[in-house]
C-alpha cells in the first residue's frame, strides 16, 4: 500500500474512531464534542500512519 493510501486510511479511521468515542462516554452522537473528537481522532490517525510510513 502506498504511502498516501496509509495515511489516508488512518484519517478515515481516526475520524471515525474520534467520532464515536463522546457516544461511548454518554454525549450525544450529532455534537460539538463529536466534531471535535472526528478532528482530533483524523489529526492523530494521520500522525501515527505518518509515523509508521516514514
């Protein structure tokens, strides 16, 4: 898998992952926290494939 296809696949699954994680601890699905979780979970999934693709 190609460097860009690694790092495209940790946002997707860093987004999705940061998403989720405000419904696990009782927040609401659709809110700010969500969104600001999918940020956050996209930034770090992007940082980790970075990392293990260098």
């Amino acid at each position: 898998m190609s460097r860009k296809s690694m790092i495209m696949l940790g946002m997707i699954i860093g987004s999705l992952a940061g998403g989720y994680m405000p419904a696990l601890l009782g927040a609401d699905a659709f809110s700010l926290t969500s969104l600001l979780g999918s940020v956050a979970g996209g930034i770090l999934g992007i940082w980790i494939a970075y990392m293990l693709t260098r």
